[in-house]
C-alpha cells in the first residue's frame, strides 16, 4: 500500500522528468506537479513541514531511505549532491507558484547549471535547502613532490639539430594548399560548433526580427541542418520556433520525409537521456503526414522505458485525427500493431472503442493487453471487464488491474462471485490477490461482510488450499482501513480457528 510519502516521491520525481521532456507549462507536466502540489500541502498542514536528506544517490526521510537512482545522467539526488546541497525542507504554506519554480531548478539537466545558485537566485520562501560550503568539505590532499630538473633547453636543441641533421642553411617553406586550408577550417569548425552556433543563431535571429531578408533564411536554414546532423535539437527547435514565429514560414517541412526519419533510428535507443528528450521536443514540431514514419520508427526502439515518449508525441502530433494511425491496426507486425494501438489510446477520442473492439480477439497476448491500457486512458470499464475471461492469465491479471485504478462498481457482484467459485481456487495466486484488490477498489463498505464470510468460512474439505482464500480476505480488509473492517480482524484474532487467527494477525501487521 502507497504511503503518504510515497505517493509524494513519486509524482515528485515525475514531474521532474515531465518539465524536462515538455516544459512546465505542458499539459502532461501539469498533470504531475498538480496533484504533487495538493499533496504535499496535505502533508505539510498535518506535519507543517518535511525534510530530505541528500546522499549520494539517495534521498533519505527520518534515517530511511525513500528515492534512489544510481544513474548519474538521471539521478536527482545526484545532482543536487553534486551541487553541495544536503537537505531539502518543504514548509506548510508553499504555494504552486513555489513548487513550479523548485521543479524548473532542479529539473535543469545541463551540467554547467548550479542548482543551488538557481534555487537561491529562486528565493523561495516555504523551499529552503542546507548546503556544505567548499570549506565545510574536508579533503585529505596532499600536494605532489616533483622532482625539478635543470635543463639546458640551448643544448638539448643543439643536440637534435646534430643527429637529425637539420641544414639550417635551407629555408623552411610555410606555403599551405587550398585543400589543407579547407581541412583546417572544417577541423575548426567541428571544434567550435557547440560554442559557436549558439551566437550565431541568435544573432541571425535577432536580425530576422527587424530584417527577414532571404540572406538571413538561408543562413538560418544552412544552420538548421547543421544542427539535425549534429544532433543537436535544442538549437535546432530554437530555429524552427523563431522562423515561424517572425516570418511564418514552416522551416520544419523539409526533413518530413521517410528518409530523414528513419535516418534517426540510432536515437530511439541512445544512451544518453538528454539528447533523447530534445529529440522527443524536436519531433513534436512535426506534421501529421510524418506520422507513419515515426510509427516505422518506433519498430527500432529496443527499450520499454524509451517507448511513451514517442507515443504521447505522436498522439500529440495527431490531436483527434486518427486515420494516420489506424492504418497500422491491420498490420501483420505485431509491435507496430501495439503502438498503433497504444497512440490511439493515448489521443482520448471518441472513436477509440469502434476502432479497437475488433482486435478485442486478435490472437497475440500483448495486443490485448495494449487494448486494455487503452480503454483504460479512455475509461471504457465495460470493455475492460470483457477480458476477464480471457485465456492467457497476464491478459486476465491486467484487466483486474486497469479496473481496480480506473474504479468500475458494477462489476462488484460478479467479482465476488468468481471469487467464491469453485474455479476460483485453481487460479494462480497474483491473479487472485488481484480479484481482491479489485473488489475493495470498486466495492463500498458493505463488502466488509462478504469478506468476513469468506475469512471465517467453515471449511471440511481441502482445508489447506483454503488458508490462501482466508489470508486474502484477510488482507483486504486491512486495505480498506475502515472501523467494521478492522473489527472483523480484530474479532479474527479470537476465533478458535488457527488459520483465521494467523491470517487477522498478518494482515493487521502489515497494514
């Protein structure tokens, strides 16, 4: 069960990478840092106010260990570690003004950004943070001893003069070729690419504001695919947004082709994270006829954790036109098929359920399983609860699973009566516990009594198979928290009946 400050870390940590990914003013970041905010103003008007301490890797509450990423390109902790910041404290009275400038701090991934310099610059009244000053850090360094040698640098030059048997008498010849000219400028320009682009583009920029001559646009345009090539899609949007902005020409067009696209296969799955979310950014400047290449695309993506961010901007490219992408829910490939229907899920229209009720049947696992999640995002209960009776047992624990978070009551009667079907008990033990952490979900409190039947049912018959029905009654009334359920345990704890008193004292331990 999610603690209070579980449920704070985790959409914490989310809205972090959201900000990153889309900005803060982005709709799916709102979705985060929102329900953040409502919960740790909760917290913090009960507790008035919640520390964290910053290890390396870690952030710790009360000695405990609540948030931890060993990744340095992605770790939270580490960079504020990094930054001398050790703890972190929220006040009672923090506003989402507040928590919204927190996040754009330490949300800033660049390694040349200080966190805590943003987050003093910040100056936030309930966010207050410790940080060790240089001098607070002990550092067991001792100077190096060198050895200092005297050298007759005359000498030595004599020396080699002699053996290699350099004519002094001859003159040197300094003439260089046009092409070692042109070797030597492109050598300066990929070394200097990273440090000067930047100015550039915003000089240009600044001139095309006043002065949106076709000598700027080319340039502009010159540099744009520079920037693709590079890899470098921060810059690369900053050009695309600017050009449209002051002169609304769509600069984008000319990389919507499938050639371009598929060329960035190497990016779906590259290491780093930071270039992965600027190329996220990048694509969402995209059209809707690029659409069935990036979905071509996505067969390249060899990370699960890589496989959201294309889909939420491909949905996002789409808005409500769905055809670009339904035309994959036919195909023979089975992964193009699931992100086909994983986007349409993701886009909440109207013609979710039309489109995917046919592949309700369709005869891979993993395809109904995707459907599931997409009637979930559209909170179609009624079509979810039609894959309880699926065959494969992964396909039947996941619907349990989308309908115990997205809440469906009807289904209350025909989930207790499964459960006290005979079948019920040849189940595999995770697809049971989800059919009882369904129930609490969507039942009320009068399940309590049904539970209680369950927990002390008198049993003459396969007794021992029966004490995992009792154990499970047992612990979802301890989920529901409320007075009739903790009695019913309480009362269990006397019955003469072992495996009922065991089974009340498990769950009461454990809640």
């Amino acid at each position: 069960m999610a603690t209070p400050l579980t449920d704070i870390v985790r959409p914490l940590i989310k809205s972090i990478k959201a900000i990153q990914m889309y900005g803060a003013q982005h709709p799916s970041s709102k979705n985060f840092y929102e329900p953040l905010t409502a919960k740790l103003s909760a917290f913090l008007k009960k507790r008035q106010e919640l520390s964290f301490q910053v290890e390396q890797f870690t952030l710790m509450y009360a000695g405990n260990v609540v948030y931890e990423d060993f990744e340095k390109d992605t770790s939270l902790p580490f960079r504020l570690f990094r930054d001398g910041i050790r703890k972190i404290t929220f006040s009672e009275g923090m506003t989402e003004e507040e928590m919204i400038a927190f996040l754009g701090c330490v949300s800033r991934a660049s390694r040349d950004y200080d966190v805590a310099l943003g987050l003093w610059e910040a100056d936030l009244i309930h966010i207050t943070f410790y940080v060790i000053e240089e001098e607070e850090e002990e550092l067991q360094y001792a100077t190096p001893k060198q050895t200092i040698y005297n050298v007759d640098y005359d000498a030595k030059t004599e020396e080699i003069i002699r053996r290699e048997q350099v004519d002094m008498q001859t003159p040197v010849d300094v003439e260089v070729t046009p092409e070692e000219i042109n070797v030597l400028k492109s050598d300066v320009l990929n070394v200097e690419r990273f440090s000067v682009i930047p100015t550039v583009i915003a000089t240009l920029i600044n001139f095309l504001k006043t002065e949106q001559s076709q000598e700027i646009m080319d340039s502009l345009t010159e540099l744009l695919g520079r920037c693709v090539d590079n890899r470098d899609f921060l810059n690369a949007r900053r050009i695309v947004d600017k050009v449209e902005e002051y002169t609304g020409i769509n600069t984008i067009d000319k990389f919507e082709n499938e050639t371009t696209i598929m060329g960035f296969t190497d990016l779906v799955n590259i290491a780093s994270d930071e270039t992965f979310n600027e190329f996220i950014a990048f694509i969402g400047l995209f059209s809707k006829k690029s659409i069935p290449f990036f979905i071509k695309l996505m067969a390249h993506v060899k990370r699960p954790d890589r496989l959201y961010a294309p889909r939420n901007r491909i949905a996002y490219i789409a808005q409500d036109d769905v055809v670009p992408v339904s035309n994959f829910l036919n195909s023979k490939d089975v992964p193009t098929v699931i992100n086909a229907v994983a986007i349409i899920g993701l886009m909440r229209t109207k013609d979710t359920t039309t489109l995917l009720e046919p592949l309700m049947h369709h005869a891979h696992p993993d395809v109904r399983a995707e459907i599931i999640s997409a009637f979930e995002n559209n909170g179609t209960g009624h079509h979810i609860a039609r894959f309880l009776d699926d065959v494969n047992p992964t396909v039947r624990v996941k619907a349990l699973q989308a309908l115990t978070r997205i809440s469906y009551p009807q289904l209350v009667e025909e989930l207790i009566r499964r459960i006290k079907s005979k079948d019920f008990r040849s189940l595999e033990f995770p697809e049971q516990k989800e059919h009882f952490s369904c129930l609490v979900a969507n039942g009320s409190k009068e399940i309590a009594r049904e539970l209680e039947k369950i927990l002390c049912k008198w049993v003459l018959f396969g007794r021992r198979r029966y004490r995992t029905m009792r154990e499970l009654a047992a612990m979802a009334l301890a989920s529901m928290d409320n007075p009739d359920s903790l009695q019913i345990l309480q009362n269990g704890l006397k019955k003469r009946n072992k495996h009922i008193r065991r089974a009340c004292a498990k769950a009461l331990k454990q809640k």
